[in-house]
C-alpha cells in the first residue's frame, strides 16, 4: 500500500538551473537498468540512471516487500490501489488533514546560447524520410493531441512542425546527442514571447517525447533564430534511448490492450485515471534540496511508466497520452504551480486531476468535474488550476459536471442535443473562390479540412474557422461543428471548383444611373452587407457622394450600420470584410493577422477601419470612381496611441489576470497621453482594490510582479530574495517601486514604443 503523502500542500513552482551540471551515466549503466526491469518486472525503483543515482542503496533494498508487491502488480494491468472509501487502511474515517494537494510543476528554463551552428540545425530532408515517416512514427503521433494546433497560425505551425520532426528524429533514431538537445529548428519571424509559449504548448501536447527536460535553448542572429528542447543525460545516448522507447511502449502497450476492451469512453478514461493512480507514487523528493530533475524524469511520463514515481506533470501527461492513444482526446493544462487534464468524454470536455487522486484510497473528488467546480475550490486549492495566461485563447469550456465525490466517481450527464451541420456556401470572384462556413447552433465552433480529411477539434489536424477563407484550385471542403454540451454535428462536405470567371461589380446594362460612383456603392452592398442593392439605394448613395460626401463617410455608414451590426461578426470576419469592400480584394494572412492583434490589444473597430480608410489602396479605389476619399474621426481614448492602449491592455492581463473592460481601458490610456508615468499606471493596477481582492501570498505577488514589471517569468535566485524581504517585514509597496525603478522595467516600456 502506498504511502501517504505528508504535506498538507505543497505549493511553488521550481525553476531548473543550467543542465550542465546533472550526474552523468553510461550507456551501458542504461541499457543494463532497461533489462532488469524487462526480465524481472519490477519496475518501482527502477530508472535509467539506477547506478548513477542510486548506488548507495544496497542490494537488499531492491528485495524489499514492497518491491516484491509492485512486482507482483506490474504482472496485471488491473488496479492494485483500492478503490476509494470513506475510511483508511485503519478502518478510521478519513480526515481532511490526511488528504494532500501536491504541485510539482517545473517551469520550462529558457537558455540563451547566442549563434548556432549550422550542424546543430535539424536536416529537413532527412527529417521528412522515410525512417522518420514510418507506420512506426504515426503509432507514436497516436499520443499527441491536435487540439492546439488547430488554431494556430501559419507561423506558429511551421515552427510546431519543426520541433515535432526534429523529436520524431531523435525518437526513432539512435544517434548520440552530444550537445543534449534535440536539433534546432526554425522559429520564423515569432517573437521571443511566441516562441516560449508556443513551445511550452508543444511540449505539453506531446507526452510521447519523454526524453526532453524541462530546458529550451534559443539562439541564432537578429534575422533568424532557433530553438531546441534539452534532453535528459541518460537519453543523450542513442542505444540508451532507443532501449528505454522500448521500455515505455511495452508499458503503454500493455495498458492499451487491458483499456480497449472496454467499450465507451468513460468506462476507457476512469480504466486509465485508476491505473495509473495506483501504480505511481508521489515524489516528494522533488521538495528536497538534493533533488536533481535530470535523474528523476518528474516531468517526463517515463517517471510514471518505468520508474512508478512522479509528480504532476507526469501524471497528466502519462493520462493525456494513454487516453489520446486509445482514441479519447485529451490534453494537458497547466497552472503557475501545477499540471492537470482536459478529458473529451462524448464530444464534452471535463477536468481530471490524477494527482490529486492519489491519496491512501483513490479520491475521485476531482475526476471529470466542471470548470465552475475547480474554480470554486477552497481558495488555496484553486490557484493550483488558475490556467497560465498563454492558455487563454486555447483552452476547451469544461460546462458539465460528474457530481464526483472522495468516493464516488460520479456520472456523467446525458447529453441530448446535436449541434447543428455546417452549411459551407463558396462565392467565385476574380478567379478566387471565397468560402464562408456556418451553423446555426449558437456558440459553435467549426473545425474544417481541404484534404480529404476528417475534421476534428483533435484527433486530426484540422483548421479551426475564423473567417471566410479563399481558394484558388479544386478540392473538397469538409467541415464539422463543436459545442460543449452538445454531441458533435454531422460533417458537411462541399466540392470546389477552379474557377476561371470573374464577378463584374459594375453594371453596363444599367442606364438609370451613370455616375461613375455607381460601381462603388454596388461594391459596399455586396462585400459589406453580402446583398444586392435595389436602384432606389444605390440612387441615394450616389447622391450622397454627389453633395459631397466623401468615400470613407459613406463606406462608414456601411460598416457601422445596423444591419451590418446584426450580422454579429467576429474580429477576424470584420476585418475580412474592410479588406473586401475598402481594398477590392482577400486579405493576406500576416496583415488580417496582425490587425486582429490590434482589436485583442484594445483598440475599437472605427480605428481600424480608419487605417484602411487612410490607406494607399483604398485611396486609389476612390480614384478608380472618381471619389473623394477623406476620413473620420477618432475621438476614444483608446485610439490615439496604439501602443499607449496595448501597454494597458497588457496590465490588465498580467495584473489582474482579466480582459479589460472598455470604460477603464479609456481612462488609463487618457492618463498616459496626458503624461501619466507607466511606473504610476502598474502601480494603479497593483494596488488597486480589484487587486488587494486577490488575496495573494507573498510568492504570487512576487511572481506577479515579475510577469507585470519585467515582462517575463521569476529567476528562482530573485524570487526567493524578494519573498525573503517580504516575509522579514518589508512591505509590498518598498517592494513594488523596486521592481518598478528598475532598469529592466524601463527597457519593457521601451519595447512597447514608449
């Protein structure tokens, strides 16, 4: 039987030092420790690195009874661990003193390496062989999960793409990693912070890489730059590796052949949630000061499936990948301090927490429950799920509730609507076709593919729909729309066809009107309002332009009115819709993207309206008719200074951990173009009441003050200096200006242009 775990609650999240300094093992040490776990199954204190960091324990340790039991238990895939009860091993009634919280997240360590070398950057061509893209490498990508992926944009797939062949090479190959880091790969034109996140995704989405650590490398020149995962020392050696894949796949094989013969997805995830809870210990190791990650793979699901020892992370990621691989889509999600997941059980997601459900009996208080549920936890608890902020546009509601408790599992809600099908509708013009997708169901979202694929929110790698999207050559459009609560629609399929005809917008059999403004209004009705217009209206605009109103007064009466208020688009469609009517033509990926950004960081839909208005093309459009193009004003706040109300937008987030709300984003943007000083405005967040609310321990308001002042994530050495002062009595204000009259607060208003 397990031992208990004694902390109460363990809270704080680690950050690794430089990965040079771990203990070192040998190839042969590996391969060794791999075969007695294969020979004789005992697979408790089993690790890769048993001679390097276990040599001091006898030969007597490793026979112990407890040994013997694990031993025993590995045989089956059956869980050893009792189901949960009301009572413990002494027929006592369990207290809430002996039931434990544990965290033990690590944060990923960004390392700064300065230029690479051109042998250290991944070899695209013998990624993409046949060796890396064999049947063997998709069984493996069977783990992974595409949810995130989905929505991510062009740039950010290419790098995701990168890392995941450069893995995949390391996975399936056997060559010695002298450098301990995956090949480098290509990070595009994202920016620092992208990068981070993106990886951070990355990793979390694909626990079958298990031999990369808790390092990312970057580095490169101002004009390109790269990054690699760091990799465990007992990996960095290809047989080794190649001996311990094989070690984890039989494990995963074995618990995949007991799970699938299961039927529904519940019966599945409640198999994978109790065997892995009553195989695995919690290492409490990982709070001592002679813990060392590189031997003790915590954050890695070998921990889970060939050592029986982990923390959170490999739990979650253990769970994640044993559920993605027998077909249930599921993620891992993580907090400042901890690691959990999201389960799709009948087209709804729930949150599950193996961690917390090790206790002396299995505790199923947190298994398949609502978001309000973990949100509404006791107060300390629930800041171990406050998601990290970079999750916030990806993450799945989670609406439905089990009703679990400490020793019932629950049952989950009968779900009895559908959502709706997608209705796909193409338009061809100029030799493009435009495809705009739908469903009627409220809050839908639509995933869709151009390959032939099925599309899933993630099982298969899809996109996710934003906006009408164009092509230019043949294929078939399928699409299927999602909604938490819902089962899944039916997929719609659309054949499309190169198209070669070209839509005139002007109309030469028309005699009535023959201002050459005429074409002009046309285009407004059919790209802004997606109608004809009758004679009457275009008459009445035509006339307008002739008294003197100008080009963008009229497109505003267009974009602004009430019928194309009602129409309820979302950022991306509107600005798709600016592209068409105010520049003749489909946006291009990177400028829809980058206004988009503009709407997220605050600014209104006039402002962005006004720099198409302004711009170049729609002023040679207005030429073409013979139109004044002039402008409008812009009288919020908000829209004087972009990067003024970016920079807000950002406090808001970092701060308060919220979107902003209009009214206060105006004023504290008023405040700076009035020349209100930044260090003032952080400050106005910090200790605001909304703020004070928060109720934060003197770690989270460090961490906090890391993320809003700097920009970026604690150093463990500064953290722990500024909680020491706070803890010593000085006060959170002394500690807020030293924070705020740094240099380093001054270099990130800088990079917001200020």
């Amino acid at each position: 039987m397990k031992k208990r775990i004694a902390a109460i609650l363990l809270l704080g999240c680690m950050v690794m030092g430089s990965v040079g300094t771990p203990a070192q093992v040998s190839a042969a040490e590996v391969a060794e420790t791999v075969t007695e776990e294969e020979t004789e199954q005992t697979s408790e204190e089993t690790s890769v690195d048993t001679a390097a960091a276990e040599s001091t324990e006898t030969a007597e340790n490793t026979e112990t009874a407890e040994n013997t039991e694990t031993a025993e238990s590995t045989e089956s895939a059956e869980p050893v661990k009792a189901a949960a009860a009301d009572t413990t091993e002494n027929g006592t009634e369990a207290t809430a003193e002996e039931i434990t919280h544990p965290t033990g997240l690590l944060d990923l360590n960004v390392i700064n390496v300065g230029t690479i070398a051109e042998d250290d950057i991944l070899d695209e061509t013998e990624a993409n062989s046949s060796k890396s893209s064999s049947v063997y490498a998709a069984a493996w990508d069977a783990y992974s999960s595409n949810y995130v992926y989905n929505m991510l944009s062009t740039e950010e797939r290419k790098f995701w793409d990168g890392l995941d062949a450069s893995c995949r090479q390391v996975l399936l190959g056997t060559d010695n990693l002298t450098d301990g880091h995956i090949p480098y790969v290509s990070c595009g034109s994202l920016n620092s912070n992208r990068i981070t996140y993106v990886a951070y995704m990355f990793r979390y989405m694909n626990p079958q890489y298990y031999f990369i650590n808790v390092s990312l490398y970057q580095g490169g020149s101002s004009s390109v730059w790269y990054a690699a995962f760091g990799v465990y020392s007992a990996f960095q050696n290809g047989t080794a590796r190649s001996t311990a894949t094989q070690s984890v796949k039989n494990q995963v094989d074995t618990w995949k052949n007991t799970v699938n013969s299961l039927s529904s997805e519940a019966e599945k995830v409640k198999m994978i949630h109790d065997l892995i809870v009553q195989k695995v210990d919690y290492n409490t190791d990982i709070y001592g000061n002679s813990f060392n990650e590189d031997t003790a793979y915590t954050q890695s699901v070998y921990s889970v499936f060939c050592m029986d020892k982990t923390v959170c992370a490999g739990y979650a990621q253990a769970f994640e990948m044993m559920c993605n691989g027998v077909g249930v889509d599921c993620i891992a999600v993580t907090s400042d301090d901890h690691e959990w997941n999201k389960v799709r059980i009948n087209d709804s997601w729930y949150n599950v927490d193996c961690t917390w459900a090790d206790q002396s009996t299995i505790d199923y208080e947190y298994f398949e429950r609502s978001d309000a549920v973990y949100d509404a936890d006791l107060a300390s608890y629930a800041s171990s799920h406050a998601e990290e902020s970079y999750w916030s546009e990806y993450l799945p509601a989670c609406t439905l509730d089990s009703g679990a408790t400490y020793s019932d599992p629950g049952t989950l809600p009968t779900i009895t609507q559908q959502t709706a099908q997608p209705q796909i509708s193409v338009t061809a013009n100029n030799n493009v076709n435009y495809v705009t997708i739908t469903s009627s169901t409220p809050n839908a979202i639509i995933y869709y593919t151009i390959n032939g694929d099925t599309p899933t929110p993630a099982y298969t790698r899809s996109e996710k729909y934003s906006s009408t999207f164009t092509l230019s050559g043949s294929c078939t459009v399928k699409a299927v729309a999602v909604c938490d609560t819902y089962w899944d629609s039916n997929v719609a399929s659309k054949s499309v066809t190169a198209t070669t005809g070209t839509t005139d917008t002007s109309d030469t059999t028309d005699t009535t009107t023959q201002h050459k403004a005429a074409p002009f209004v046309k285009l407004l009705y059919q790209y802004v309002l997606d109608r004809s217009a009758t004679q009457s209206e275009v008459d009445y605009w035509v006339g307008r332009l002739e008294n003197g109103s100008t080009g963008a007064e009229v497109a505003y009466g267009f974009i602004f009115s009430q019928e194309f208020q009602n129409k309820n688009y979302n950022d991306a469609d509107y600005v798709e819709h600016l592209y068409l009517s105010l520049m003749g033509r489909a946006s291009d990926a990177d400028g829809k993207a980058d206004w988009v950004t503009h709407l997220k960081n605050g600014v209104s839909r006039l402002y962005v309206f006004r720099q198409f208005t302004d711009s170049t093309e729609f002023g040679n459009l207005c030429n073409t008719y013979e139109i004044e193009r002039g402008t409008v004003a812009l009288t919020e706040n908000r829209d004087q200074n972009y990067n003024v109300t970016r920079f807000v937008a950002r406090n808001y987030t970092e701060f308060l951990g919220r979107t902003y709300d209009v009214g206060g984003l105006n004023d504290w943007s008023g405040r700076i173009n009035s020349g209100y000083g930044m260090e003032n405005v952080a400050y106005g967040f910090v200790f605001s009441q909304e703020c004070i609310n928060m109720n934060l321990s003197n770690s989270d308001y460090v961490k906090m003050l890391y993320r809003g002042i700097f920009g970026r994530s604690y150093d463990d050495e500064g953290l722990n200096d500024w909680v020491n002062q706070l803890d010593n009595g000085t006060s959170r204000e002394t500690v807020f200006w030293g924070f705020a009259n740094s240099q380093e607060f001054a270099n990130m208003v800088a990079s917001y242009g200020l």
